[in-house]
C-alpha cells in the first residue's frame, strides 16, 4: 500500500497524477484496501450524462486531478488543493441516487467533508492539513450556489473557514473536468468562476473583511481573451 509521501510525491510533481493513479488501480487496491476503497467506490457511481459525458465519477475525478496538476502553480497551498481535488466527490458514493430518472448527488459536499476527514485520519497525523482539505471539499459546491443564487449559498460560512481564491481554483478545476469540453464550453466554465468571485468579493467587502486576492484571475480573463480570439 502506497504511503502519504510517496502519493503525496505524485500528486505534487506529475503533470499527469492520473497516470499513477490508473497504475495504482491495477493492483486492486481501490478494491480491497481501506481507505482507498473510499475512492474506488467512485468507479461505481453514474453521473449526469448531459452535464458530466465523461462517465463515473472516477473518470471525473482523474480529470479534476490533472486540470488541477496544470494549475497548482497558482495556488497559496499546491498541496492542498492536490488533495482537495483527489478527494472532492468521495461524498457521492454515498449521496448518489436515481430519482424520477434524473441521477442526483445531494449534500455530496457535507457527506465528502467527513469523508475526507475519515479517509486523510489513515495516512497522516496532520490535523491542520486534514482540516483544509476537507473544508475545501465541504465549500467546493459554492460555485454552483453562488453563481446561480441559490439558496443553499453561503459565502459567509464559506469565508470564514476557507480562501475564496482556493475554492475558485478547485472550482475551476472542478467545471473543467469533464468530457466534451471545447474551447467554447471552457470560457463558459472561465466566466462562471469570474462570477462566482465577483459575487463573493461583493458580499464580503460589504461586510467589512478582507476581500480574495484574486491571485489567478488575470490568468483565466487572458486565457477568455485567446479563445475569443481564435473565434
């Protein structure tokens, strides 16, 4: 079984961290090995073919890893956001169910919390790493709720226990890892992150704290201009 630091190496150095993953589930591990089984049961779980065409929610999750592995450089914590991509959706296994023939993940982000926390408690003793990690899976559906004004929003919360700029990273990540994504659909996901943090910079700014860098944002607006142009 493969320990923290040497996953830790490839999620942190690979350009392609799905690579080793994929390797790694030759061996069975994500079958038969707590707590990776957490993670194989992803392979199991549906999704939505209109909004993720990539398939399961592990297909998901190995696009994520790597979207993220081309952005880490960006990121106040490479580290966590790494981790916090790997283990995002782990909530949906749980949470994943066939209504009116429609496929649904409610409150996928509460249960992931929690099993971030169980899955990271057998690899590490770092309290303080496990706490942002899985706060960054907690708060990874604000993107949705925010840029779309619904109700289950809560910047506030949100603010207090994570960085914005680290939520809209993942997030990016998130809307950039699945199938089909043309350069259209790309600056689509782009613009909603641009609206997800123009919102969030609003709120808080009217409640007196300190408003997200913003560290990344001239990277997604100049990538929006070069797919604008090659239009």
């Amino acid at each position: 079984m493969p320990t923290f630091i040497e996953l830790n190496a490839h999620l942190m150095s690979d350009n392609k961290p799905s690579n080793y993953i994929m390797e790694l589930s030759k061996t069975g591990i994500f079958a038969e090995k707590y707590p990776y089984t957490l993670l194989g049961d992803l392979m199991k779980v549906p999704q939505s073919p209109k909004h993720h065409p990539e398939g399961s929610v592990w297909n998901h999750t190995m696009l994520v890893l790597d979207n993220a592995a081309e952005r880490n450089h960006l990121s106040e914590n490479p580290k966590v956001l790494m981790w916090s991509a790997l283990l995002h959706d782990l909530g949906k296994a749980p949470t994943t169910k066939l209504t009116k023939g429609r496929i649904t993940s409610y409150d996928h982000d509460k249960w992931g919390e929690k099993l971030c926390i169980q899955f990271l408690k057998e690899l590490t003793s770092d309290e303080g790493f496990i706490k942002q990690v899985s706060k960054m899976v907690r708060w990874h559906m604000q993107i949705l709720f925010v840029t779309k004004g619904l109700p289950f929003a809560d910047i506030g919360r949100m603010a207090a226990e994570v960085s914005i700029d680290e939520v809209a990273l993942l997030g990016l990540c998130d809307r950039l890892g699945r199938g089909d994504m043309t350069l259209d659909k790309k600056l689509e996901e782009e613009k909603s992150i641009v609206t997800f943090i123009e919102k969030c910079t609003k709120y808080i700014t009217r409640s007196g704290r300190k408003a997200p860098a913003l560290s990344y944002m001239q990277e997604i607006e100049s990538s929006s201009d070069e797919v604008v142009m090659r239009d």
